[in-house]
C-alpha cells in the first residue's frame, strides 16, 4: 500500500549506496519483509556484502515499531572458491564486504539495538544460532551452490511457521543457485514463487 511505499521511499536513499541491488528489487524485498513481521522472531540475512540490505530491513523493523535484530551474516571475505561443476560465475573473493564501514553506518543509523553480525564461514557460524531462536524472514543472497545449501540446512529449521525466505540470483545465469534450491525443493517440497527479475 501507499503507507510502504512512503517509507521505502524515505529510507532508500539511506542504504542504497551499500547494496548492489536495484530500487526494485529492494522494494519488493522490503514488502516481503513487512509482511512477516507480526510472526515471531528475529531476521537474517546471509551474504550481506556492504550491507545495505541488513539495514534496510532493520530501518523496516524499527519504523514499524517491530522489536526485531537483523542477523547480518558474511565472511567479510568475500565469495568462498566457486565449484566449477555447478557455479558458472563468480570468483573467490568477489563481493568482499567492509565490516568496519558497515559497522559505522549501523551507528550513524542508531541501528545498535536492531543489527547483529556473525562473521565468518556460514559453516562455521549458522550453526551456533541458539537452537531456541527464531526467525520471521530470511534472505539468503550467497551467489553459489553450496553456500546456499549451508544456508538452507542451518535456517530452515529455524523459520517460524509462515516464514518467507527470499533468495537472490535463482536466475542469474550461473545455475549454482538454481541447483542448490532445485535439490533443496525436491528433498522438502518446499514452493518456490519466483519473484521479480
């Protein structure tokens, strides 16, 4: 409705300068995310890079009055090493976030309260989530095929009925995506809506 749109509009230009995302894509991203936000539990973000979408969604969170701590979760390091058999793009390294930076923007935002950081590998950190914890949305933007399996193991049984779990790159031409929640829909049944370009 009018209401969302007013206040993406208000706080885009706010993160657009840390996300390699279009205005497009955020938005919808931001409306999935309101949406979710009467269920219970926190929000996660994995693959994060600059960040600007991990506070998009906490600037969401707050503005709506949701109590609500966006887990940002990135290596900092960039992509880990692409498998060739299954990731046609992307390189080691590349999307290599600046957690200092993005650390100052959390404080300049008055973000403390509502953005949380887990760096590293995602198999060395999704797995220390406390088992109680919950999550109310989930975007998973890892580019390649084992991350986001590593995503999905680790989150999934951590969604709170309902839960969305937006996914970037499914149609991006480099297939490891697509692979990865190809296999993950046949083992579960899960529904994939695609989304927008």
């Amino acid at each position: 409705g009018a209401p969302g749109a007013e206040l993406f509009d208000r706080l885009w230009p706010e993160v657009s300068p840390l996300t390699l995302l279009d205005r497009f894509r955020a938005r919808t991203i931001a409306r999935s995310l309101e949406g979710a936000l009467a269920l219970p539990g926190d929000i996660v973000e994995c693959g994060a890079f600059q960040g600007g979408m991990s506070l998009l969604m906490a600037l969401v969170a707050r503005e709506r009055g949701a109590r609500k701590v966006v887990w940002i979760c990135d290596s900092f390091e960039g992509l880990p090493e692409p498998d060739r058999t299954v990731d046609r793009r992307y390189a080691k390294g590349e999307f290599r976030g600046d957690l200092e930076r993005l650390e100052r923007r959390i404080a300049e935002l008055g973000l403390r309260d509502f953005c949380r950081v887990k760096k590293g590998w995602f198999r060395d950190t999704l797995g220390t989530f406390d088992p109680a914890q919950q999550f109310c949305f989930a975007h998973f933007d890892v580019d390649l095929c084992a991350p986001i399996l590593e995503c999905f193991e680790a989150i999934h049984p951590l969604l709170s009925d309902g839960a969305p779990i937006v996914c970037d790159d499914y149609a991006d031409g480099s297939r490891g995506v697509m692979t990865a929640i190809d296999r993950w829909v046949e083992r579960t049944g899960e529904v994939i809506f695609p989304g927008p370009a």
